[in-house]
C-alpha cells in the first residue's frame, strides 16, 4: 500500500495529539489529584502511537508507547502526577514535535536513546500499590460554598448543552422574526406593524438574555497562565511575571475553550523570544525581572485581548533578512510595517531562529493562532518596538452562534460564504486590477489568483461565459483564491445550523440556513473548493 | 449495492486510512465516529452492515460502544481495531459482542481478510 499520500495527515493530525496533550500536561501539572487530564493524555499518545506504527514511523511508535506505559501505572495509581513524571511527558512531547517531520520525510529525527531511557527508569520504579479504599478526591470546586458576599447573588449550575439548545432556539427565533419582517414589509398595516415591532424587541430581548447567560468569565481562561509563564521562565533561565487585567469581563464559553491554545502559544513565545535574559535587562537598565501583561476589554459585540512585554521587540532586520532568504520580500523594499511582520511571522513554517529552543522556534505556531483567531471570526494585530516591547491584539466576537454571511447567487440557487473569509467583492473587469480571461485565469491586483466558478460547481454545468463576472477574494490563514459567481445579494446576520452533509452533497457545504424570506440556503465552506 | 460501513475511531488519520482500505475494496463509507458515544448512536440511525471500532476513544470507550450495540442488535457486525498491547481488552470486547479484531499497525490484506470473513 502506497503510505506517502497519508503523510500531510498523519503530520496534521500527530501535530493536533500533541497540543492536545500539552494542553492536558498543564491541567495536570496544576492539579497532579485530577485524574482526567491522565485520560487524555493517554489517548493522544495512543492515538499517535498507532498512526505512527501504521506509518512505520518506529522511533515515534516506540516513544509514544513507553509514555503510554507511564501513564498506565499512574492509572494504576502505582505513580503520581510528580514534577518528574509531569517534567519527562513535557520533554516527550517535544521530541515526538521535532520528530514528526524528519519522520514523514524518511530523514532521521532526534535521538531518543536518552529520554526513552528514563521514561523506562521512572515507569520501572511504579510500586503496584496495595489493594484497599480509593484515595479520597478533594471535592470538585463547584462543590464549594457559594460565595453570595462576591456575586451578591445565587448561582446556579446548568449543563452547557442545554444552554446551547435554547441559544440555537432563540436564534432561529431571531430568523423567523427576520422572515416575518420581510412579509410584513409587503402588506402596509399599521396595527401589524406595531404588533411585529413589539415582538421584535421582544425577541431581541430574548436572545440577549440567553446569549448573556451562556458567557463565563475570562478568569476560567486567564487564571492558569501565571504558573504556565513562571514555569517557561524557569526553564529558559529567565524571571517573568505575569499580570492579569480585566478579569470581570466575560466571554462565550465557546470562544473561551477555543482561544486557550493560541494565548499559551503567545505567552510561550513572549517568554522565549520577547523577554531578554535577567543580565542583559540589568544592562539596559531595564528591571531584571521581565513583566507581561494580559488584559481583556469589551469593545460593544467584541473582546479585545492584548497581551504586552517589556522585552526586546520583534527584531524587524532580522525578520526582513529571513523574508528575503525565504524569497518573500525584495531584498530592496521599504521598511516592514508591523502588518507585515505579522503577515510574515504568520506564514507557516517561517522562523527567525535558526536553532531551535525547547520552548520555540520551530516556526510553528503563529500561522496556527492567526487561523485560529480568524475562524472564530476575529483578527490579530501586532505592535512592536525595538528596545520596548511587543504587544499581540486578538480581537473577537463575543459570541459565534450568529454568523455574518455574504449571499450569492449561482446556477439559479442562493449560497451563503461567511463574511470573514471575504476580503474582497468585487466585479471582475470593471476593475483593472481584477482581470477574469475566458480560460478562466484570474488576476488580482496583479497576482494570479487561483479561480472557482461557483456555478460550474454547483450545477456541474458550464459557467456563464464574459469576462465581467462578481468575483469574491478570499482569504484564509495563508492561502486565498477567488470565486466566481453570477450576483452578489449583500450580507445578512444568520443562524448557522452545522450539519453532518449527506454524502450526496459536496465537501464544500459545511452548513445550511434559513433565509429571511423562509427558503433554505447552503453555508459554503469555500476553502474545501480549492 | 455495496456492503455499508461505520468507522469508529478518535484518530482522523485511521479513520481515512481504514476507509480508504475499505472504498477501494468496493465497500461505502456511510458515516464516522470518534466516540464511543457517536459510534452507538450512528449505528442505530445508520443500520451499517460492518463496524470497525477502535478500543481506545473519548467519552464512552470502544468496548462500552460495542455492549451498547450488541445489546439492541445482537447481530451487528464489529470489528475491533487495536494496538499492540490490548489483548486483554480485545477479549473483553469480543465477550462484549466484538466478532473480530484487527491489530494495528494495519495490514490492508489482513483488514479485509476479516472483513470478508465477518460479512462471508
């Protein structure tokens, strides 16, 4: 069987095992009691364990298994969670990470000898523990008193999904109301007119209420980085505080859980490459000890989550002579703006550093937190300046249960692309920067742009031949590619129902909706066309 | 018409791999699972001929997912996919209804020989 067709998925979904026992590896560390986050980490190792066995990829095969066999005696409960054990599956997960690539390209990866050795040694010293009663777990927090002298009122405890269930009701009933409005737009009435308004408000009123209800604070978000960033300077040889602001202000739990990832990410790579070492901060008279700083503010419908250092600043040289070795920059352009730096620093795969520290520099990562930040429907900014600092923006929406879309029309049906994959909608030839040829070759603002036509893909049928034709830019993460359509139709707020697709449907249809005016739409997942 | 099947696994990789194997050996995919609690509830609403089920997976585990469905289908067709090293619990989930396993790291060859021989 033909294996190397597997390798781009066997990378994309080892590189997702390991965040995923990373992220488990600090829940644990932060309480070594908790039996959970063992559960999973076992499962990501596994799960790496068979891919790579499968792949044939023996030194990742045997890493993963030995740090499945520690796991099973802390299971067994013949091991705690020690600084140790937790220290040793921190620094397997790095090796498999440096391992994963080598691996898929045939080429040797580090040498495992070592650390395989002490994963053996530590299991080794399990002691079977002796049968009897169950160590006594600490009760969960929410067990806790309530705390009325804080809150001032009562809380109550309500499962998240049924949460979502009347979110996902309150939503539809915000699209039912958009539909009433259109027939009632129709048929002049006064009285039902007022009558409409009333229950418009109503329904407004409604959806805010459940939305506010299913918000947490970003505290459950902020509360364990302080440990996370002393650890990291610890590890580099660097003091770093963390301090936290705006610590009231409240998130969907869903953007919440999702923004985790990229906000380690950052603070990881504020520690490592941001923050000069405690000697050279003392020489620049600068405090010895490097100070980050993490705040939350509500902008209206978003949140704004900065987080600053103190440290050196992105070294904008530096990065201009990697963009031109990486041959994407003009060795003779003009100084990079602090967009560009972002762009380039989130171009997946590109570093400044050229050996590689525990903590970072292996060039993943930025592109994973733009993306990141981007699907949710939200943007990273940068700002940096040499000598000062760096300070990282992430803005998003506090909810993502209603989605801004941008209607089309093509081969007679309407189809609905989320705005924020939308860069540009534009018709193609009467613009001279946007050109469509007959053979369908597209190019914007003098780049070739790969092009779709919606219709033929829809219908399967020719396209509506002409070189002037709607064309919408897209972007997203590092990629962009442009789709042909017949008419734009504007944006609208919508309620996306994500659904399994039959497998009648194509690839790109990653969900529907119900129009204003009742008919159903497609949601398109523009990028599975390209 | 083709024979029908449900692959149940935690990991995208396997779950492409072993649908791979089986599309080109003439089967339809027609739906995936990556928990346990998935695999039964898919089951019921799919009716697949075949299951492959991994041992291994979140909320509900592989074993718990086959007793769930051998309880209301007796009949159902599972496959267990494991890892080295699981034999106990590949007995465990042939007790709970599994007909066959497969070890990974897979041999195509051998997947289908045990698919051939569950639905021969």
């Amino acid at each position: 069987m033909d294996l190397s067709r597997y390798t781009a998925l066997f990378l994309a979904d080892g590189r997702d095992h390991l965040k995923r026992a990373t992220a488990h590896l600090l829940e644990w560390e932060e309480h070594p009691e908790r039996l959970l986050p063992v559960d999973g980490l076992f499962r990501a190792f596994h799960s790496l364990k068979s891919s790579a066995a499968t792949m044939g990829y023996v030194d990742i095969a045997a890493l993963t298994h030995l740090a499945e066999s520690l796991l099973e005696a802390v299971r067994r409960r013949e091991l705690t969670g020690s600084k140790a054990v937790v220290g040793l599956l921190f620094e397997t997960v790095d090796a498999l990470d440096r391992g994963l690539e080598p691996a898929t390209r045939g080429e040797p990866g580090p040498d495992i000898r070592a650390l395989a050795g002490a994963l053996e040694r530590l299991a080794s010293t399990a002691a079977p523990s002796a049968p009897g009663p169950v160590v006594a777990v600490k009760p969960a927090p929410a067990e806790r008193k309530p705390t009325p002298e804080r809150t001032g009122m009562r809380a109550v405890r309500v499962d998240p999904a049924r949460l979502d269930e009347l979110l996902q009701q309150a939503g539809e009933l915000v699209v039912a109301r958009n539909r009433l409005g259109t027939v009632v737009a129709r048929r002049p009435d006064p009285e039902l007119e007022s009558a409409a308004g009333q229950l418009d408000s109503l329904i407004r009123a409604l959806h805010g209420g459940v939305l506010r209800a299913r918000l947490a604070p970003i505290t459950e978000l902020f509360g364990r980085f302080p440990r996370i960033v002393r650890d990291l300077g610890a590890t580099l040889g660097k003091t770093a505080r963390l301090e936290l602001r705006g610590e009231g202000i409240e998130l969907d739990r869903t953007v919440l859980e999702e923004l985790v990832d990229p906000l380690i990410h950052l603070l990881r790579n504020a520690v490592d490459h941001g923050l000069e070492s405690a000697e050279e901060r003392t020489s620049l008279g600068k405090p010895a000890e490097g100070r980050l700083i993490l705040s939350a503010e509500r902008r209206r419908d978003w949140i704004a989550i900065r987080l600053a250092d103190d440290g050196r600043g992105v070294d904008r040289d530096g990065v201009r002579r990697r963009a031109v070795e990486y041959g994407l920059v003009e060795p003779a352009g003009a100084e990079l703006s602090d967009d560009d730096l972002l762009a380039l620093l989130a171009k997946p795969s590109f570093t400044v550093r050229r050996e590689v520290t525990a903590v970072s520099g292996r060039g993943v990562g930025m592109d994973a937190v733009v993306s990141k930040v981007r699907s949710l429907g939200g943007r990273v900014t940068l700002q940096t300046t040499r000598g000062q600092g760096t300070t990282f923006e992430l803005t998003v929406p506090l909810t993502t249960a209603i989605q801004r879309v941008l209607l089309v029309g093509a081969g007679g049906g309407r189809y609905a692309i989320p705005s924020r994959l939308v860069r540009e909608a534009t018709v193609a030839g009467r613009r001279s920067d946007a050109v469509l040829e007959t053979d369908g070759r597209f190019t914007f603002q003098g780049r070739p742009v790969p092009l779709v036509d919606l219709t033929t893909a829809a219908t399967g049928g020719p396209s509506p031949s002409g070189r002037r034709r709607p064309v919408l830019y897209l972007e997203w993460g590092a990629s962009d590619g442009a789709l042909a359509v017949d008419t734009l139709l504007g944006q609208h707020d919508v309620l996306v129902e994500r659904f399994e697709a039959p497998r009648t449907l194509p690839a790109w249809v990653s969900g529907a909706t119900i129009l204003a005016d009742g008919a159903p739409a497609f949601v398109l997942d523009p990028t599975a066309l390209f | 018409m083709a024979q029908t099947v449900l692959v149940c696994d935690d990991a995208m990789f396997m779950r492409t791999m072993i649908g791979d194997i089986l599309t080109q050996a003439g089967f339809e995919v027609v739906g995936e699972a990556e928990t346990g609690d998935q695999a039964v509830a898919k089951y019921r609403q799919l009716k697949p001929d075949l299951v492959t089920m991994d041992i291994v997976m979140p909320s509900m585990g592989g074993i718990e997912a086959v007793r769930a469905i051998c309880k209301d289908s007796p009949d159902a067709k599972i496959l267990m996919c494991s890892a080295m090293g699981q034999q106990a619990l590949v007995v465990e989930a042939i007790q709970a209804g599994a007909k066959d396993f497969v070890v990974k790291p897979f041999q195509p060859s051998r997947v289908l020989e045990a698919v051939q021989r569950l639905l021969g």
